[in-house]
C-alpha cells in the first residue's frame, strides 16, 4: 500500500512538473544556462565577451524532412511526431527530454527579469547592430530542458558564424548549429558538452 501510494505521488509530481514547464516562461535558470554556454563560445572561438548577444525569440521546434541540411530547429514540427534527442535523453533522462520537447512546442520571448543580471545583449535577431556596436553574433537558442533536480539541462542553438570575427569571414554565409550538455556544479552551470555542426 505504502509503495502505490508513493507511486501514484510520485507520478502526480512528474505530471505537474512537465504540465508547469510548458506553461511557464523563462526562468532565471534558464538565462544562467544561456550565460554558460555563451561565456563557453566566447571562450573557444577566442572572441570578447561582447561580440555575442542572445537573440530575442527562442526556436521553436519542428519535425524532421527529407532535407538534412536543414538544421532540425528549422523545420516544421508536429507534436505528435518527434521525440528529443537519443543525445539529450542519454545525458540528462526521459523527463528532461520531455521538458524541452514541450517547453519548444511554440516560440517564447527571451527577457531576463530587472532583478536578474545577465551579462550579454539580449537583441533582435533579425536586426542588424549599427556600425558603431561592430557585429555581433547573435546567437538563437532553444529553452533548455532541465532534469527534476535542475542539476543537468540541454537546449539547440544556432547563430551566423561569419558575423563578428573579421571583415575576411563576414563575406562567406557561415551557419553554426547543434546541442549543448550542461551540468550544474558547486551551484555554476559548467558547459559538459555541445557540437557545432556548419553549413
């Protein structure tokens, strides 16, 4: 009796869980997650803090098509149809796959609230900055998916890899896609992972 009976809790939670993260907007965790890993890409492309901004609207997400050179963040989705990632359920469960599955199912708009301080420009992705700003790379991102405990999240991004660095790669289109394996430690998001796929 005692072991239905915390089954069944334990069910109700998973299902009010999942039910409150598709309802809910962008958390404060959730920017911290964007900060870690825009910190991180700063880091490996060996570009100023500055030189990235967050795109307003997140993906929303869409089912996979005969064309696969579409990054999967681009294509029209069905609810009915798509799973997350064996990648994202491998790192961090079946729950947070869900959670990023439902928390994608439409776009959100990013706005930290003033009491949270976010280190990078939050812009629109479809506006250029002005000449005197310099060209950022804008980077667009998925709301991440967060396992029960929040100790490990996931979320796609994407962002044009020729904006920013030198007037030589500014003239070549450069796309840079892929997923990000995040893990909480000593209560500081640490990028575990993610892959940079261009076309």
């Amino acid at each position: 009796m005692a072991v239905s009976a915390i089954m069944v809790a334990a069910m109700a939670i998973t299902a009010a869980y999942v039910w409150t993260a598709r309802h809910r907007g962008p958390t404060s965790d959730e920017f911290l997650v964007y900060a870690a890993f825009l910190s991180r890409l700063s880091k490996d492309e060996t570009l100023p803090l500055d030189r990235f901004a967050l795109a307003d609207t997140s993906f929303q997400l869409v089912a996979a098509t005969g064309e696969d050179w579409i990054p999967a963040e681009l294509r029209p989705y069905s609810p009915d149809e798509a799973e997350a990632s064996e990648r994202f359920i491998d790192f961090c469960g079946a729950l947070c796959g869900r959670d990023f599955m439902t928390k994608n199912l439409h776009a959100w708009r990013l706005k930290p609230t003033s009491a949270m301080q976010f280190p990078f420009d939050i812009v629109p992705a479809s506006v250029e900055p002005s000449p005197a700003e310099g060209r950022k790379r804008v980077v667009t991102v998925a709301r991440p998916g967060f396992d029960l405990w929040h100790h490990r999240a996931v979320f796609s991004y994407s962002f044009d890899c020729s904006a920013g660095a030198s007037p030589a790669q500014d003239a070549v289109n450069c796309v840079q896609f892929g997923q990000v394996l995040l893990e909480r430690t000593n209560e500081e998001w640490q990028v575990i992972s993610y892959s940079a796929f261009l076309v």
